[in-house]
C-alpha cells in the first residue's frame, strides 16, 4: 500500500518563509500586536486567506509570502518562525533538514547578520535528537550584483562562525527577474569559501540560462521544470542535464500548484526518475501550498504507482546529495538502512 510510505526521510528544499503553518502565522501576528495598538484591518483579510488552507487560490498562495514575510521582521520573530518549522518537520518524520531562507535587513531592528544568526540559535536549540537541521543561505535574483555580493559577505563572516550548520547558498527568487549570469561569480566565491551550491533552474522555459546553471555545475539544482523537450526544453538540454548527474530537488505540489506543471500525472518527475536521474522529492514551502514531505511522498507514489520499495530507494539515495559532512552522510545512512530492516 503506497499510502504507507517510508517514515524517514531527509527534506533538502524548503524556503523557511514559505513553510510557516497557519499556527505559526497566528502566533507571530499575536506576538506583533502585543508590541502595537495599530489597528488590525489587514490582518481580518489575510486570515481568511491563510483560512482557505488547501483551497487557497494560486493569487491566495503568493499572498502568503508578504504575509509571512511582515510576521518575520525581528530577530525574536525569525527564531521562532525556524523553530516552529524544525519542529514540524520532525513531527513528519523528516529526520534530516536543510532549511534555506533569503537574509532581510528591517533597518533600526534587524541586521542581515542577526537574521542568520537567528536561525542559527534556532537550529543549535533545538537538538531534540529527532532531526539534523543545516541552514543554505538564499540570494535573490531580483537584488542586483552588489547587493548580492555585500551579503555574501555576511554569509561568510557567518559561515566561519558555524561551518557545520551554515552548509550552502541557493539562488532563488523570481525567475522571470535578474540574470543568473550576473550572480554565478559570487556563488563561485561562496564555493570556494567551501559552500555548497544549489540554483532554481528552468522553472520557466529559459534555454540559455538553464545551459549556463549547468555548466556552472552546482551541487544540486531545484526544480528543472522546463529542460525536457516535452516541457518547454529540448533534447540537447535534457540530454546536457542527465549528463551532468548533478540531484535535482524535486516539488510537486508548489509546481502543479503555480501552473508550471499541469497535474501531477504530467509532472517531469517521471521522465527524471525512468532515466534513474538522481533526484529528492521536496516540499518548497509547505505553509504557502498546505503540504508535507510525507504528502509528497504519498502524491507520487499515487500519481505514478510507485511501490514501497521504490519510495525507500528514493528516500534512501537521498541521503547521497545531501550538504552534510561525509560522516554525517553515513551515519544517516546506516540509520535509513536500519529502519528498513526493521519495517521489512
Ligand atoms: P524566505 O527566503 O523568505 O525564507 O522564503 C521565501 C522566499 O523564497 C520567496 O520570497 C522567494 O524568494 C523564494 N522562493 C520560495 N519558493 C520559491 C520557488 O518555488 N521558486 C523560486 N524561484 N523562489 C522561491
């Protein structure tokens, strides 16, 4: 029975803003209001947004980023928010996080630097033993080269500070915005400072752009929705992507949700896993599409009838691409492997 899937499972995609739940949202608008006597007529509107849960309209959705993105303005805010979030996933089963999320600066009250170390403190108290949790600092395509090169900075800075917990940097952001080419010096600096490297590729069709992500040669890459020919790419493309090897991180839901991808049915995943391409289902932002890593999980498995053993295979090779050291990496590993003997 697919809906019984595996129970351990590592989440490798996840925007901390866009996977608050509806309780969190709540609880970070009633720790604002206790610190304002401002009136609250947005706040009626956008909970009937944040209501709509599962039915919210794709308009509804992106709603949910401002939201989420007005609730986490203090450094108090963020620690909970990524606390709320770790927690959740460890309630799914999830036993490994990397967590991403793009450093704002509210001036007078929180410094790109205190945004990260906020996650950080967040990450190092709640070692409940359940999860691993490791932070990819995100850069927005949208913020222009300078921008994008004093925060990286910051991420440095941050990184020799906790080179266990601070493991990547991302480029995400609006994809119809910003040219990649202007950010890949930067990710290259981020590299060589020993980051790992993971880009938002091909979420819209965009050949050239998805050429020169590929021959910059991250180590993983989100989404690839547009490389195969039957979805806005083409043959040399797709043929450049299986090639490279390089894991794509894999999220149904947000697509299918967005319309990049039609159903679930028609979802690239397929055409990806029949090459034995490696890649790692995701969430993306689970408050935002109302989903879970197990939900993911259980949708593909249905959308593609996929059996048990498959889903453990998947979950388990996902322990390869992971940003972790090599230690960390084996010893998830034989744990995986454990579970699975013991639930044969
Ligand atoms: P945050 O970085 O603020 O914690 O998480 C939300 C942000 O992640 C969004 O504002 C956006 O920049 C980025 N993001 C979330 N989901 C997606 C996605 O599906 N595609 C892209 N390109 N960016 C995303």
């Amino acid at each position: 029975n697919t809906r019984h899937t595996t129970t351990f499972r590592a989440e490798l995609h996840a925007h901390l803003n866009g996977s608050l739940s509806t309780k969190t949202l709540r609880e970070l608008h009633g720790l604002q209001i206790s610190h304002s006597d401002s009136g609250d007529a947005t706040w009626n509107i956008w909970e009937a947004v944040i209501e709509h849960g599962q039915k919210r309209t794709l308009e509804e959705c992106f709603q949910v980023f401002g939201i989420a993105h007005s609730l986490t303005t203090t450094p108090t805010a963020v620690y909970k928010a990524a606390q709320d979030v770790i927690k959740e996933f460890a309630d799914d089963g999830v036993v490994y996080l990397e967590l991403r999320s793009t450093p704002r600066e509210v001036p007078g009250i929180m410094s790109k630097a205190q945004y990260i170390q906020a996650i950080v403190d967040a990450i190092q108290d709640v070692a409940d033993g359940r999860i691993l949790v490791k932070l990819i600092v995100s850069l927005d395509r949208q913020q222009g080269k300078g921008p994008a090169s004093e925060t990286l900075d910051v991420i440095l800075a941050a990184h020799y500070q906790n080179p266990k917990i601070i493991v990547g940097v991302d480029l995400s952001g609006n994809p119809l915005k910003g040219l990649v080419t202007d950010y890949l010096p930067i990710l290259a600096c981020a590299r060589n400072a020993g980051l790992k490297i993971s880009i938002h590729c091909a979420e819209i069709p965009n050949p050239d752009e998805a050429e020169k992500i590929l021959d910059f040669r991250p180590d993983r890459v989100g989404h690839c929705t547009c490389i195969h020919p039957l979805h806005g790419g083409s043959q040399e493309l797709w043929n450049k992507l299986l090639k490279s090897y390089i894991p794509v991180e894999l999220c149904l839901t947000s697509n299918v949700k967005c319309g990049t991808v039609e159903s679930y049915k028609k979802h690239h995943f397929i055409h990806l896993f029949t090459a034995r391409h490696p890649i790692v289902l995701a969430t993306d932002d689970k408050g935002v599409f109302a989903t879970s890593l197990s939900e993911e999980y259980m949708v593909t498995a249905d959308s593609y009838n996929l059996s048990r053993e498959q889903l453990w295979q998947m979950a388990l090779s996902s322990t390869d691409y992971l940003f972790a050291s090599e230690e960390e990496k084996n010893n998830l590993k034989q744990m995986f492997l454990q579970i699975k003997q013991l639930s044969d």
